[in-house]
C-alpha cells in the first residue's frame, strides 16, 4: 500500500509560482510512474505532468508546457511540481498519484493510477 500526502498549495497572485511537494510511503516508490493532476470545482479531474521510475523521462499535457516543471528525489521519496506564470484558470485541487510498478500502461488517465493523495488547494488570484 502506498500512502501519498501532498504539500505546497496556497494563495497566489497570477504571474507567481509555487512549488508542490508529495510524500509518498511504501514499497517500490522508485518503480513507479508518478503524476500530478488538477481538479476545478465543476470539472473532471485532468492530467498535468508525469514522470518516469528514474526521473529521465518526463511527461505533460499542452496546456501546462513550458510552466510546469515534474521532478521526483527517490533517495527521499518525494515527487514536485514546479509552477511558474500561474493563471487564474490554474486555481483547482493539486493531486499526485502514483502507479503500480512495472505497470506498463498509459500515464494520462486517473485510471492509470492506483495510489492518489488527498490533494492540496492551489488559488491564483488575478
């Protein structure tokens, strides 16, 4: 079982950034695919960024290009997410999930996911 609590989410005002943290514990953390994704109020859950078992690999959806930065230390357990410009339209719940190991599936949908954290509130004010 794998147990992820995600920190870093706050008020901010649009052009500022923030920095996501998560915490994973549990067997094989540095087997897993691990991803962040977002939730507005009123919308679906979307998929923001993933990244590969040894960090070389990194994955994003166009909307967060070039302002999103995935990063993940398996020496402490811990996954990031850089953002930088945030919008208004980024405010939403934070979440990170992780993979079963070895899973050899896809990385965009919340059904690739077996493990997900309560989520941290990012607000960006205009």
């Amino acid at each position: 079982q794998v147990q992820l609590v995600e920190s870093g989410g706050g008020l901010v005002q649009a052009g500022g950034s923030l920095r996501l943290s998560c915490a994973a514990s549990g067997p094989l953390f540095s087997h897993r695919i691990l991803g962040w994704f977002r939730q507005a109020p009123g919308k679906e859950r979307e998929f923001g960024a993933a990244i590969s078992w040894s960090g070389g690999s990194t994955y994003y959806a166009d909307s967060v290009k070039g302002r999103f930065t995935i990063s993940r230390d398996n020496a402490k357990n811990t996954v990031y997410l850089q953002i930088n410009s945030l919008k208004p339209e980024d405010t939403a719940t934070y979440y990170c999930a992780a993979q079963n190991p070895y899973y050899e599936g896809t990385y965009y949908y919340t059904s690739d996911y077996d493990f997900w954290g309560q989520g941290t509130q990012v607000t960006v004010s205009s």
